[in-house]
C-alpha cells in the first residue's frame, strides 16, 4: 500500500497511482501528529511532501524511519528546493520525484524503492550533479579507498566510466572494476544509491 501526505498534488496523485497504476493508495494528513496513523498503516511506500504548512516532512520523515527504519519514503519536490535535498537524504528518504512528475516516472521510483534502489528523478538529479563539489575529509573512509572515492565523486559528478578514465589517466577497465567494487563495497545498486552514500558519508557536498 501507498501512503501519501497532503499537499495540493495529493488527490491527483494518488488518483493516477489507484487508477492507472492500479495500486493501493491512501491519504494521509500529514502533520507530526498523524505520524501514528503512518506507522499503523503498515504502507510499503509514503511519499511525502518536503513542504508542509505546520512542519516540515523532513521531521516527520525522520521521526517514521527512526520508529519504522523499513519504511521506504519518496519526497515530493520542486526547483529552488535543493537546500532540503541533503536534510531529507540524511532523514532517510529513498527517492525524491518533482510534484508534477507524470506517472511513468512515478512507477519506476516505486519499482525502484522496492526493489531496494534509491531513486532521483532526472532534473533533481541533474542539479545535484551540477552542484556536487568535493568535500574536504578528515577522516578516511572505512570501506573505501582512497582512490575508490575518487571514482565515486566523478561518478556522482555524472562522468562516464571513459570520462573518468581520461580524468584519472587510467584505463576504463580500471574504472569499471573500481566501479563494481565501489557498488559491492557499499551494499549500492545504481547511481542514486552512490550519490545518497557519497552525502552521507561527506565525500561530496551540495
């Protein structure tokens, strides 16, 4: 079952995802202190809205998952919101879709989730690309090495495996085995899970 949060794309979207997708979905009233309502549910999916007229989505996103960490949670986004982007990912969040996205793109963030992959549409990724920098580490990773995570940020920088070949001077076989072993090493399975992974553990900053 799908749970979704109210905001003014609510009922469209969950009407597409009940009548075209054919899954169950509910409303939700999403204030803080509906959050057991959310938990009670028992829903696979809650997608929910970054903006929120009496909190935030990003607390009640973090306050679900600390209670129920299997829950997969999608966030309704928009342009100009990329300050929340890093906060919602460290809350916990596996996907991140635009408010207006057609329900193609919502079906394969749902497929995605499911099937244990994080999920950014192609604008959201697109800016997080274009706003990706290095960050400074003081502390080494513990799983990767150090030319691992040089992979990683060009990765996450949206380089192909050739481009980052010609970057680092290496082969691109070289790049697709430090590729496999990066996705191995940090449990990933496409290229949002990287880029959730690189935030969280501050290789790269927005």
């Amino acid at each position: 079952m799908t749970g979704i949060d109210y905001s003014d794309v609510a009922i469209d979207l969950a009407n597409s995802i009940n009548n075209e997708l054919k899954l169950p979905a509910k409303f939700i009233c999403s204030n803080i202190y509906d959050l057991p309502e959310v938990l009670e549910e028992q829903f696979d999916i809650v997608f929910m809205d970054i903006d929120l007229p009496e909190t935030d989505g990003i607390e009640i996103t973090k306050r679900a998952i600390s209670m129920r960490p299997e829950l997969n949670v999608i966030a309704l986004t928009m342009y100009g919101e990329e300050d929340y982007f890093i906060r919602m990912i460290y809350a916990g969040a596996k996907g991140f879709i635009l408010k207006n996205s057609g329900i193609q793109e919502v079906e394969e963030a749902i497929q995605n989730v499911m099937a244990g992959s994080s999920y950014f549409s192609r604008e959201i990724m697109n800016v997080l690309v274009q706003n990706i920098s290095k960050k400074k580490k003081t502390i080494k990773s513990e799983e990767l090495s150090e030319r691992e995570e040089e992979v990683l940020y060009h990765i996450c920088r949206g380089l192909s495996n050739k481009e980052i070949a010609n970057k680092l001077f290496i082969s691109k076989r070289t790049v697709d085995k430090h590729r496999e072993n990066i996705l191995l090493k940090t449990n990933s399975k496409n290229t949002a899970n990287l880029v959730m992974y690189a935030i969280k553990h501050g290789i790269v900053e927005i």
